[in-house]
C-alpha cells in the first residue's frame, strides 16, 4: 500500500516514516502543489493530509484527489473545530484524526483501511458488469465469464484511465509483464478477447473504444 504524507512539520514526517515503512511504502511531500505534482506522476493509495500547509488548507485538494482515482483520504490535524471537520467530510475525507495523535493509533487505523481497501479492490463495478479480481470473473445481472488474468489486469487499467478521463496508451499497456514489448499483435489479440467477452456477458453499457494512433478507451453509457 502506497501512502503519502503531506505535512510541512519535518520532525513530525520523520516520526511517522520511521512508524510506518515496515509495513507501507511511505513519501512525503510538504505542500499542496508537491501534493498534487506528486499524484499526477505516482500510484497512491492513501493519502495522510495535513490542513494547515504553506500554500493552502489541506481540505481543498481533497476533491481533487478523489477525481484522480479510488484513494483513501485521512487529515490529520490539530485543528479541532465541529466546522474544520465537517468541511473535510463534505470535501471527500473518508477519516478525521485530531493531533496528536499517539503512533498506535495511526498504525491500527492504517492497517484496518489497508485491510478494507485490498476487499473492495478485488471487486469493481463498471457500468452494469462486475470485474470480480480474485475470481477473474466478469459479470452481469444474468450471465459471467471467466477471463484471463491479463484481460483482469488491463480491463482495471481501462477503469482508471476512464475515471479520469484519460486514453489507455500502447506503450502504457506494451510494458504488462503479460505482453511482449513492441508486440502490436499480442496487445490487439487481448483487446479483442476482452471485447469478445464483455459482448458475451451482454453488457449494454460498457464497451472499448480504439482510438487510432494512440491507445484504447473505455466508455461506459449512463
């Protein structure tokens, strides 16, 4: 599990770092704008979040990091107000930690979103099909496929490029273990094989768009 801290008290970072990388892989960054350089570039799955920073209050980016993909958000602040915390709430923070805060704490609250994050990973809901992870299943309200594990891994890949907006490239997916480097006719198999299965599930909402030149989409009908 990734985690990166945003804090700009240094002794503090150096506390929970020392805590925490036996069991996560920890960063820290001390701004807003470090925060956010940071997650555009990075895989995070939770997010420690200070309100009080240099260049801003930690609650405004919340949202912002909500939209880039499924992260877990906790602030942890000194501030103790009923107001401070229901604005955090309101703007996507799924836990409020008041400082200070002692490390068993923190370590117990991380391991049990740790725990809830890696279930609620393995089954994902797209449009009106199921991606099941651990079963490397898909499904519908009336039928199910199993899938190759490769189609699993770049069918989720596709989820979140979709959620942010984004185009799945070729050289993104060339570099799956479970595809050979440059080998066009590899990836294109696999894509068809995935298509080939969400059409035999009969979803109606969800379907992968090629888009010439660059990559794949997923476009998913409301």
């Amino acid at each position: 599990m990734n985690i990166l801290i945003v804090e700009d008290d240094k002794k503090l970072t150096q506390t929970y770092i020392t805590a925490l990388s036996d069991d996560f892989d920890v960063e820290v960054v001390n701004s807003l704008r470090e925060c956010k350089h940071y997650v555009q570039k990075t895989t995070i799955d939770l997010v420690l979040l200070d309100i009080m920073l240099p260049d801003g209050r930690g609650y405004e980016v919340i949202s912002w990091l909500k939209k880039q993909r499924d992260m877990i958000v906790i602030v942890i602040s000194a501030l103790e107000q009923e107001e401070t915390r229901r604005i955090a709430y309101e703007n996507g923070a799924d836990d409020y930690m008041i400082k200070p805060i002692t490390l068993f704490e923190l370590e117990y609250k991380l391991k049990a979103h740790k725990k809830r994050f890696g279930k609620e990973k393995m089954v994902i809901q797209i449009g009106d099909m199921t991606l099941n992870l651990e079963k490397l299943m898909l499904s519908t309200i009336s039928d199910e496929v199993l899938i190759q594990h490769s189609q699993g891994i770049v069918l989720k890949m596709l989820y979140d490029k979709y959620k942010t907006g984004d185009i799945l490239t070729k050289t993104e997916l060339s570099r799956l273990d479970e595809i050979e480097k440059t080998d066009n006719f590899r990836i294109h198999t696999l894509l068809s094989r995935l298509r080939k299965n969400i059409e035999k599930i009969n979803s109606e909402l969800v379907f992968i768009e090629t888009v010439y030149g660059e990559g794949y989409r997923l476009v998913v009908m409301k």
